[in-house]
C-alpha cells in the first residue's frame, strides 16, 4: 500500500471542505480505493448486524457513535490485516445536512487518477456506504478530525 504524508491528505480535505477546522492525527496515511471503501462498509454492517447493532438509536447509537465505530473497525482490520502498520485515511466529519440536521459521518481520501479525492461515508450499517454530497453541505463542514 502506498502512503501519502499528511500534508497531502490535508490539501485534498481543505479543497473538499474549505470551511472546516481540519486535523489530520498522523504523519502518513494508507489510501483505499473507492471499491474497497465499499466493500469495507458492506464487512462493517454484516459485523455490526452480527452483533446486534443494525441501526441508529437516539443517544445510544446514534450519527457519531457510528462514524466513530467505523473509524474503529478500520483502524482494527488495518492492524490485523497490514504489516505496515500505516494509518488508513479514514476521517470522522460535522456537516449540516440537506435537511438542516447536524449530522456526523465518515470521509475517507482515495486516488482518482493522479489526484487525491475524499469520498464521503454514511457509517449506519442499514443505510450506509459512500455516498456524494451537495456544494452546500462541503461548505457547511465544521471538522474533519483523524
């Protein structure tokens, strides 16, 4: 896997998100490609469903607690899985959605081409999985942290 320092990885979530408080936590991070962050979450739901976690509960399990066990689960397979040991560029984010609601998911930094994309994630395993977000809703990212 290659790796890509955080300067770059911080370059790709400042354009993608250019009002966000930004904090990459790392010095160099592993990037997925768009089909494996697809099929990661597919994993993660199925482990989730496994053990009785399949959907938001206010207060319990809700849009961060989510996004936070995703972040989680990759950190764990990555270490299981990788004898790099390299972060995978996984970030938890705030963002206010179409529908006003403050909402936390997950964006990961993948390759296009020769270019560096973020890919944002819905963490709940009984909707989730990467999805596009509107112009409005990458301006009103508050943080992106990981």
């Amino acid at each position: 896997m290659k790796t890509h320092p955080a300067f770059a990885i911080l370059k790709a979530l400042k354009s993608a998100f250019p009002n966000a408080v930004v904090h990459p936590l790392d010095v160099d991070y592993a990037l997925l490609t768009e089909f494996a962050w697809h099929n990661t979450h597919r994993l993660f739901a199925h482990s989730m469903f496994q053990q009785g976690l399949p959907e938001w509960l206010a207060e319990k399990g809700d849009c961060d607690d989510w996004a936070w066990l995703l972040r989680g689960y990759v950190i764990r397979r990555n270490w299981h899985q990788s004898e790099s040991r390299v972060p995978v560029a996984i970030f938890y984010l705030h963002y206010t959605t179409r529908q006003g609601i403050v909402h936390a998911i997950n964006c990961a930094v993948v390759r296009r081409g020769d270019n560096l994309a973020v890919l944002p994630i819905e963490p709940q395993p009984h909707q989730g999985g990467p999805f596009e977000m509107t112009t409005e809703e990458r301006a009103s990212v508050t943080l992106v942290i990981g």
